[in-house]
C-alpha cells in the first residue's frame, strides 16, 4: 500500500512539474508576443514617422518647385525685353527683338513696301529643317530681286535632343557669321546647309555627336572663311542667345493655339502663319507662304514684280 501510496505522489508531482513547465512555457510565449507586438508597434510608428518626414520633404519640394516655376511665370515679356538689351556682348545686326534683318541691300536695310518675312528656327529641329529645304530657295530669289525683307531669328532650345549642345553651337555659328561676314549671301547660304537632308543630325535617340569641324565645313562651303570660323565656337554669344530665347518664348504675337512657340515659326508683316491649317489645307509650307505674300510661283525672283500684299495684312491661305 505504502508503495502504491509513493507512486501516485510522484504521478502527482509529475504531473505538477509539467503543468508548472506548461504554465511557463505559455507565459514566455506570451511574453515574446507582447515583446513582438511592442516592436511591431515601434516599427510601424517608425515606418509612419520617416513616411511623415518624406512627405513632408517632397511638399517643401514641391512648393519650392511650384515657387519658382510661378516666379519664372511672373517674369514678363517687357522685362525679359529689357533683359535682352541688357546683355553686354551683343551680335552685330540684331534688331531689338532679337531678329537678323536681311534684304537686296544687304544687313538692317528694307525695302519700302516689300512684305517681311520673319522666321524663328532652332538649328536642330526637323520641323525647321524640312520647311527650309522647302523654301530656302525662294527666300533667297525673293531677297535678292528685292521682293521680301527677311528676318532669321536664331534660337537653342533644343540642347537637351543633343548629346553636345548641338543647337547653342549652330546658333552660335550663325550669329558669330552674321557678325563677321559682311556678305549676308554667306549667311543664307550658311544657313540653308545647315538644314541640308544629307546634314542636319537627328534629334533625341537618333542623334549623333556632330563637330565643330562639321558646322565649320557648311559655312565655309557658304563661303565664309576659314579665318572668321575659327573663331566662331568660343560661346561669345550664349548669353545673349539665352536672353533672346527668354524673351522670344514671351512675345505672345508668335505663340500658337495653344498658348506655345513652336518652331519652325513664321510670320508675314508681323501676322503668324498658322501651321496647323497649312497641314489641315494639305498644301506645303512653300505653297502657303508663296499663297499668303499674295504671290505666283512663277513670279518668284521676278524683278519688278511685289508681291501683292505690300506691307499690309498676308492672304486667306482658304
């Protein structure tokens, strides 16, 4: 009996040890989970405090980048005017908005009652280049028989689709030949190369690093020299170029439907061609400003013969 008695106690005692070993078992478990939830919850307002911080930094960001976008909106066509005036280092034979006056008498002269054809260009864009191999050839008849005054207006925004400032340098070129080259001949030639199909490089993706050699080689093929080239690259005028594109992209007697500059650009006696008819229309750029100046393509170089709208407003393209 004394045996049987001793082994139900030690059952007993088992039995307590293991709940005792249960119960602390269990409460270890417990207290991990709690420790677990307690970092969970640190994690998590740590997570939510650095996502606060972010967000709170791309806000500033952003107010800092809307600031000065509304700042550089604020910035007027009057005062960037002003600003272009300003810039010391001009190029010679730039008129006051920015634009190279070219007529049968050569640099800054009209002709009276002859129409004016203003044209805003970025030597890289396709657009440009495939209106002046359309009508390059009758800008130069039309200038030289004395039927038009021409204006080139020069611009560079277009160095982001280049891998080496493509347009700066072209349009530093064309400034620095009209400076230097008293034969604006030289100049519309120059800049009818430039835009020459077997020449002028693609933009974006498509673009490949062109030399100064390379633009070189299409001015002396105008017949510039070699000389005056040379010289041509040093950037003499990129600040005047960035204050001319600052104001030109404010002048709202050029901006389209949509409230933008896009080139190629033109205007007749100050009227803006509207490129988006011309494509509506399916007639080509040399068939609507041939139409708009009021003139036969058959008179084009014809001396004597003025186009028909004189100084005053270009015809219905309709």
């Amino acid at each position: 009996m004394a045996q049987q008695g001793n082994k139900k106690a030690q059952k007993r005692q088992t039995r307590a040890r293991r709940q005792a070993e249960e119960a602390a078992r269990q409460k270890a478990l417990e207290e991990a989970a709690a420790k677990e939830r307690k970092q969970q919850t640190l994690i998590g307002a740590l997570v939510v405090a650095i996502i606060l911080v972010l967000v709170a930094i791309i806000a500033i960001v952003s107010l800092r980048s809307i600031i000065k976008k509304n700042e550089a909106n604020k910035v007027t066509a009057d005062a960037s005017y002003t600003s272009l005036q300003s810039v010391k280092t001009k190029p010679k034979h730039i008129d006051k908005k920015g634009g190279i006056l070219i007529s049968k008498y050569g640099y800054d002269k009209k002709v009276d009652n002859a129409p004016t054809v203003e044209i805003f260009m970025d030597p890289l864009c396709p657009g440009c280049g495939s209106m002046h191999r359309q009508i390059d050839s009758d800008l130069d008849k039309m200038v030289n028989s004395g039927q038009i005054n021409l204006v080139y207006h020069v611009m560079n925004f277009l160095d982001a689709d280049s891998t080496d400032q493509y347009s700066t340098r072209a349009a530093g070129a064309i400034l620095y030949v009209a400076s230097h080259d008293s034969n604006p001949q030289h100049l519309l030639d120059f800049v009818s190369n430039l835009y020459k199909k077997d020449y002028q490089p693609d933009e974006g993706a498509n673009y490949k690093p062109t030399s100064n050699a390379q633009i070189q080689a299409q001015a002396v093929a105008a017949g510039v020299s070699k000389d005056v080239m040379s010289k041509a690259f040093n950037g003499t005028y990129n600040k005047w170029l960035e204050a001319s594109y600052n104001y030109t992209v404010r002048r709202k007697d050029i901006l389209n439907n949509s409230g933008q500059l896009s080139t190629p650009a033109v205007t007749i006696n100050g009227k803006l061609m509207d490129m988006t008819q011309v494509s509506e229309l399916g007639i080509t750029q040399q068939q609507a400003l041939l139409k708009s100046l009021g003139l036969k393509e058959a008179q084009v170089g014809q001396k004597g013969v003025m186009p028909a709208i004189g100084t005053g407003a270009p015809e219905s393209l309709k």
